[in-house]
C-alpha cells in the first residue's frame, strides 16, 4: 500500500507529481492511498507526520515524460480536486490507470468512474458559479493612518461566503479581474483571498464569520422585493437555483418569507382596486397628440409624396412581416426604367431596391454595358418582401397572382409619374405585372415590345437568376446572355427616337 | 417635497418588473486586469439572486423615470393610469449601478424609460447614462439599454458604442394588437429600428480594410418581448411571429412575458392569472425551434387549434402525435432524429454519440446520464430493449399527463 499525502485539499500539482510517478511505476490504483496534509476532510486523518512518499523524490521520473491524458481529463482533474468528496484523489488516479489502456475512456460519458468524476466536476463548477453569483461585499471603513491626504484611498470591501467544496483558489481570479480598482477579502471556513490592487493572496486557513454591516443593503432589500412580481410566485423554481443553504449570508434572503406570504393577498387587493379615473395630465397629453402638427408631406403628384404614401401601404397582407417597403428610386424624369421582382432580405433591411446580392450583380453588369444606374428608375413589381423564416435566415418566396395585381396599383402610378420610354422587365414577375401575362419570359426575351405612346418594353431575366444556376459553365453562358441584353437596352437608349424626346 | 432615492428605487423597479429579459450573457469577453477599474463580462451570465417569482436577478434593472407621454393599455406605466410616479437622475442611476456592483449584487445595468417630452430627448439621457459609466467610470459590466425606436440614428449609434445589449420591445405578436392596446406604437417603426439594429450590429462585426479590428457595436446583440395573454393571439401566431423575428433581425432572444394583472389596471384587459404554464410551453417551443430541428408548423398542429398542449411539453406532444417515427435505435440513429426524442436534449445526444462509439448502449447507460427512462422507454430502441407494443399504446399519453387537479380561484 502506497499513501501519498497532498500538501492542501485541492493539490492538483501534488496529485499530479505523485499520480505520474505511480502510474509509471505500475501501482495499481486499489494499492494506493490519498490523504491531505493536516486532514481537513470530514476528520478522517490526524495530524501525524507525513507518511513516506510513493517514490523517493530522486526516482520521480521528469515532468512530461511517459503519460499522455487528454487535455480534457486535465480540466476534469483540476475541478475535481477541487470537490470535498475524500475519495476524489483515488478516483483520478483510478481513471488516469484505466486510460492507459482503455481507449477513449473519458469520452464514454456512461462509464460509472466518468459519471462519478463528471458528477464532481458538475458540482464543483456549481459551487465556483454559486460563489460568483451569492459573494456578497459589505464595505468597511479605512482604519487610522491609511489612505493619505490629498489621494483617494482604495476602497475596502469584506465577504464571507460559506462554499461547499475547496475552490476559493479556484475563484479568486474572478474577483480580480472584475473589482480591479478596490480591496476586497473574502473569507470562508476553507480559505481566504485578498486582492489589494497589487497582488492576490491566498490562506488556506479557515475563516470565522465577521460582524460587519453594510447600508447598502437596503437599498438593494428595497430592489429585491419591487422587483418581484407577486403575481407569478414559482417558489420552487427560485429554490432550485437558489438553495437555502446560501440564504444566511444573503442581505435580500431575509425578506423571501414575507414575500411569498404576502403575495396572494397583494395581488388580490391589487386586483379588487376597480381601475381608476385617469389623472389630469393624461388628457393633456392626448390633446396635445391630437393637436400636434402634421408632419411635412411632399407635394401631391410628386415621386416623393407617392412614396411617401406607400410607406402605409395595406393593400395585401405582405406588409405585416415585411420590414417596409421598397419603393423605387431614381429621377422622376427617367427615360429608362427597370422593374425587378420584389425586395430581398438586405433591400427589406435597408428600404432601398437592388442592394443585395442580385443588386450589386445588375449594377457590374450594367457598369459594363455602360448605362448609369443614377439616371434610370429601377423599382420592384411587388414592394413587400416575400419570405418563409427558417432558423435564422429568411427564404425568397415569388409573390402569387393576387400580391403582383394589389401591388400593380403602384407600378402603373410609377409608370405614369415617370413615363419612361423604354421599360425592361427583369424576370417573369416583371413581366407579369407590366403585361398581365404569366407565362412567355422565354419567348420574349430579348425583345422590344411596343406598349403604345411612345413606350417600349423589352425583357429579360431577373440577375437573380443567375446566382441560382448552380452549373458554373452554364451559369457563364447565360451571364453572357444577360450582359448582350443589357447591352441592347444600352444601344436601344442611344438611339435617335429615345433620344429626341429625352432631351426634353 | 423630493422622494428618497430608495422610495424612488421602489417606484422604479416596480415600474421595470413585467420586462421580462435580465439576460447577461452573450456579449465579448472582457475585465478590468488591464485598465485597472472596475467589472468584467467573462460570457456566461451570473444570476446573482432569484426573486420568490421563480426569475433571475442578474441585472439592476429600472426605468430612468416612469413618467411616459404613450398609453399603452398592458404598460403599469402607461400616461392613465394613477401609480405614483418618479425619476432618477442620470448621477443617481450612475452611483446605483456602481454600489450594486461593487457589493456583487448584479453584473450590470438593464436600463429602460417612460417616454418623456419626446423620444430621443429619453434616449439622450439614457445614453449619458452608458457613457458616464463606461467613460468617466471605466466601467466594464454588462449593459443592456432599452432602446427608443422612433430615436435618432446618432443616438442609437453611440448607444451601440456603450451598450453589450439593445433591445427594442415588439410587445404584441400582431400588428392588430399593437395598434389596438399601444396606439402610440407604430409596428413598421418596430421592425424598422430592429432591421437598422441588425445592419449596424452586422456592420461592426466585419473588419474595415485598414485594420482587423471590429467597431464595438451591441456585441451581445438585440433582443425583444412579446406579451402572452393580453391579446387573443394564439401559440401558433405568437411561434410563427418570433420565427420571423429570429429570421429577420438575426434576434438572441425572443422573451414571452405572460400578461399579469398590474395596479391600477386598464378596462381593457382582463384581469387574470398570468397564463405562467402557456409562457413556459412557449420557451419550450422556441427552444424546439431553435435548437431541435422542429419547424414553427410542426410543433403547433397537434392541437388543432393553433394552441400548445398545456399538460405535457411540446417535444413529448410532437412525438405522441408522430408515433410512426418512432421507436428511434439510440446505437444507430442520426443526431437530427435523437434529438427528436421526448427526454433527450442537447447534451445527452452529444454523450450517446460519442458512447456509442465505444459500446453498444443500454437503458443503464440512459439512467447514468439521468435520463427519465419512464419518458423515453416508449420511443427508443437499445441494446437488450425493445418497447414492442408500447410506442403505439393507445393510452400512452395518460403515462406522461399530469394527474386532474382541482382547480382554484384566483
């Protein structure tokens, strides 16, 4: 039987150095046994001189050599030596033999020895948290001779916390880092640590409860119970993540039993109160509402004041889960106007038509067919965003008949406002929403269509389209296609009949 | 004469309770080890107490002032109704959040506002608030503003800059709703100021061309609330709604606040138990949805009326209502379908999976990872048991409903 006594209950070194050098001796975990120097678990050891180590020191075989673990069973470990269980030692070092040739051993979650020690490192991260979370600071005042004239003295904070397991080491770099600028002690029946804004310092000596008292308490006993909604009482659900096993050293605890008594009655009472006449400075308020001004609206038969109209639009029910709606944009005077099919995710972010990626896929297309987006009117056949939610993206929908003839009302003002001489279709819903005709994208592409006084419409494929061919050959191919029927509508534009009238 | 600030305190927190958010968690990592001040935010949230109402108090979280020009019908602080009114200045919001803190009440501030004189004039000062703390205060705590959607730009711009959190409530699943008990709200403005808020939060996270670094903006993202019970909106409206939100404005959280009665309450709205249970279902559904694999239409047929089983939790529902598709062999199946499977969440399937690897397993093995087996015996397959007849049992359901129970008044 080899026993090995550890320098303080939660020696990860110790039991590592000593593990390692067991393990490569072959012992085999049921001839070992662990204890803790001075024996501060459950009064199972005494107070005699350390028995001998398992190996001389000169026998320890260099750190790093021989063993390799998992980087996760060194986590596991550090946690849970961390437990107050007497037995943690010989369970590590159980597992850290049976890894040796069972393969994958800590990932086998329903192995008994890695529930166990999961068991553990579970409650020893609980504790850790709850000791983040229950800590309570009272501050106390400097005593004489500290804090000089003339400077701001550091603050000083006191805790006492009483925590299940050995992990007031373990937790101290929490306090650290988060209450850098003041000092702070925190004392438990397992150790100390104190922060002095140069250094953390650590006892391993157990602490006994100060008398200490703090005025802030109250106002936050005062936070605590208006926070609180006697309406929902869930007692059990509060004791679950609050046990009462902490609550002696929470300020607000004392308050929870007349909480929960008194909530019954003060939501009847409250509720029994009939609703009252509203104050005086409500109607003022309303009144004042009603007799605001109105906002500024553009001139009537303006682009600016159809567009401003169209920000209410209701005529079909895309609005309610759309964000808003994408108007068309470009000078009121256009001689060219495109109509796309409907918004997409960016442009319903940003209210603006062909940003996203079929937008910017149009624009190279038309920087190479040399027409300047800024002075031609590109707009949507439906001004809504169609789309079915999935996870934490929104998937395109086409619009159906119905949505494309509601929203036509304002494609035909658009049309109307501008009087455009020639119009492109981008796509079928274009198409369908300047002819009324559903079906013939194909057979027309590519083609001008005279729509009377003086307006022509061509058409051609929505870019988006393009994006969707998942063929890169055949995707290259009708890219090509797109970019010559640009380039028609370009040469179309520079033609004497557009021309005249254009300079108008 | 002027009120404490502890009464005040009272009054304010009072004024915040029906938020139902006090979320801490989600935003970068940072502490005060370099700059020598005070707070950190190390990812994981702290709930630093519960409340007897079974929620966290992770957050000092209060309204700058209760006074507000809106009347919403479901608000306690809505401009007709009588409660006793009060207002923090930005100094003594400052100093609160700090002595909170210092004691390690709270890992931060969760700050919200009655609408006074106008909406960015509240902003403004909320703002000032995030400032102060962050720049005169060196303050690295949690965040979380509330923010004004009919405020400037600018102004949510630098909220953005100080804040880990902002949110802007949608408060009613329909836009029926909103016009009905918020007439001051408007739902395009809603949505608008959530889909500027997730340009701006996606906008910072992409690295300019000079430097790697991102622009801090909300690291910890926005989020929202909708009220259960105020409306006749059903579970499917209010799932289908929140789906959109998720997708839409790329939202952490969707918070369901059950309606409670509040003093001095509207005629308008009923005065009822908060429905706690049909709030609870619904975190579990957006759960399923989320996480699970579950479409918004999939959880919410089994009823027939658009409305979650309130007896039993909608994973169980789904899969007595889908009994084809089961008993699911837990040695062999794929991770979507495991995780289809009553009782087994996240964490096990990730445990079975990399089990089984190793070993065939067994309902012992179940039991180690404390899974109920009473829950998942009917609906999986292990090695040495079969459910047989059980999956298909016609009184199967009575094994899991709870037992009747005499009903009482409120």
């Amino acid at each position: 039987m080899h026993t090995i006594t550890l320098e303080g209950p939660a020696d990860f070194d110790g039991w590592r150095v000593n593990a390692r050098s067991l393990a490569l001796a072959g012992v085999p975990p049921q001839d070992t046994q662990w204890r803790v120097r001075g024996g501060d678990d459950g009064g199972l050891f005494d107070m005699a001189p350390a028995e001998p180590e398992a190996l001389p020191p000169g026998l320890m075989p260099p750190p790093g050599t021989g063993l390799k673990v998992p980087k996760d069973f060194i986590e596991l470990a550090k946690a849970v030596v961390c437990h107050s269980d007497p037995a943690r030692f010989g369970l590590l070092y159980r597992l850290l033999w049976r890894m040796q040739s069972e393969k994958g051993l800590i990932g086998i979650a329903t192995d008994a020895d890695v529930v166990r020690a999961r068991g553990m490192q579970k409650s020893v991260r609980r504790d850790c948290h709850k000791m983040t979370a229950f800590v309570r600071f009272k501050e106390v005042p400097h005593g004489q001779g500290q804090g000089r004239s003339g400077q701001n003295p550091r603050r000083r904070f006191i805790a006492w916390f009483e925590p299940d397991h050995y992990i007031v080491e373990r937790t101290a770099p929490f306090f650290q880092r988060r209450f850098t600028d003041m000092d702070w002690l925190i004392l438990t029946p397992h150790g100390s640590s104190a922060w002095d804004g140069q250094a953390l310092r650590l006892s391993p000596l157990a602490a006994s409860k100060p008398d200490i008292s703090d005025e802030t308490d109250d106002l936050w006993r005062t936070y605590f119970s208006n926070i609180f909604n006697p309406a929902r009482l869930k007692v059990k659900a509060m004791q679950a993540e609050m046990p009462k096993k902490y609550w002696k050293n929470l300020p607000e605890a004392s308050l929870i039993p007349d909480l929960i008594a008194d909530a019954e009655a003060s939501v009847r009472a409250m509720v029994a109160r009939a609703a009252s006449q509203p104050p005086a400075h409500h109607f003022r308020l309303q009144e004042a509402m009603r007799n605001a001004p109105a906002p500024d609206l553009p001139p009537a038969g303006t682009l600016a004041a159809l567009k401003e109209q169209a920000k209410t639009c209701t005529r079909c029910p895309l609005h309610c889960t759309a964000t808003q709606t994408v108007f068309g944009e470009g000078p009121e005077n256009a001689d060219l106007m495109f109509v796309g099919e409907q918004p997409g995710d960016q442009e319903d972010l940003a209210g603006r038509p062909f940003i996203g990626p079929a937008g910017k896929l149009f624009d190279t297309v038309l920087n190479e067919t040399g027409i300047d987006r800024r002075t031609a009117y590109v707009t949507n056949a439906v001004k809504h965003f169609k789309y079915e939610p999935r996870g934490k993206k929104r998937i395109h929908q086409r619009p159906n008949t119905g949505e494309i003839e509601h929203c036509r009302w304002w494609l035909k003002l658009e049309l109307d406002l501008i009087k455009p001489k020639l119009v492109v279709a981008l796509g079928a819903t274009a198409l369908h929403a300047l002819t009324g005709e559903k079906s013939g994208l194909s057979q027309r592409r590519g083609q001008f269509q005279d729509l009377g006084q003086g307006q022509s419409l061509f058409t051609t494929i929505h870019p988006s389209y393009l994006l969707r061919i998942p063929d890169l050959g055949k995707q290259g191919e009708e890219r090509l296609r797109f970019e010559a029927e640009l380039a028609q509508v370009a040469r179309a534009m520079q033609a004497p009949h557009f021309q005249a009238g254009g300079s108008a | 004469m002027k009120k404490s600030i502890k009464d005040r305190l009272a009054v304010l927190s009072d004024a915040a309770k029906y938020d139902a958010s006090c979320a801490s968690s989600g935003t970068q990592k940072r502490n005060s080890a370099q700059s020598g001040g005070l707070g950190s935010t190390e990812g994981a949230g702290i709930c630093h107490s519960y409340a007897p109402d079974g929620r966290c108090i992770s957050l000092l979280k209060i309204l700058m002032t209760n006074f507000c020009i809106y009347d919403c019908a479901y608000c306690i602080n809505r401009s007709s109704s009588n409660v006793e009114r009060a207002r923090f200045s930005v100094e003594e919001v400052v100093w609160l959040t700090l002595e909170f803190y210092r004691r390690n009440y709270i890992e931060g501030l969760f700050l919200s506002s009655g609408i006074i004189r106008s909406s960015d004039h509240t902003m403004e000062e909320m703002v000032r608030i995030a400032r102060e703390l962050r720049i005169t205060h060196n303050f690295r705590g949690y965040i979380h503003l509330k923010s004004i959607p009919e405020a400037s730009q600018a102004l949510i711009e630098e909220a953005g800059l100080y804040a880990d959190r902002l949110s802007i409530n949608i408060e009613l699943p329909t836009d029926i709703g909103i016009s009905q008990f918020a007439p001051e709200k408007r739902p395009e403005n809603i949505r608008k100021s959530m889909g500027d808020l997730r340009l701006k939060i996606e906008e910072s996270r992409d690295p300019t061309l000079q430097t790697k670094r991102t622009k801090r903006f909300a690291p910890g993202g926005q989020s929202t609330q909708m009220i259960v019970g105020a409306d006749a909106a059903d579970d499917a409206t209010i799932l289908s709604t929140s789906a959109r939100l998720y997708g839409s404005y790329g939202l952490k959280r969707v918070y369901y606040s059950a309606f409670s009665p509040i003093p001095d309450s509207s005629k308008a709205l009923p005065l009822i138990k908060p429905p706690l249970m049909r709030e609870h279902r619904l975190y579990q559904a957006d759960w399923l949805y989320r996480f699970y694999g579950f479409g918004i239409d999939e959880i919410t047929a089994g009823q027939g009326d658009g409305m979650l089983d309130l007896d039993l939790d909608p994973k169980l529902s789904w899969a007595l209502a889908n009994r084809h598709r089961f008993p699911v062999d837990i040695n062999r199946a794929d991770r979507d379908m495991l995780l289809r499977v009553p009782g087994l969440g996240g964490k096990t399937v990730n445990a079975l999976i990399s089990a089984r690897r190793y070993r065939r397993l067994r309902l012992e093995d179940l039991s180690r990872l404390s899974v109920s087996l009473k829950k998942v015996q009917p609906f999986i397959e292990a090695e040495g048991w079969s459910p047989g007849a059980l999956t298909d049992k016609a009184d199967l359901r009575a094994r899991f409903a709870p037992k009747p129970e005499q009903l009482q008044l409120l």
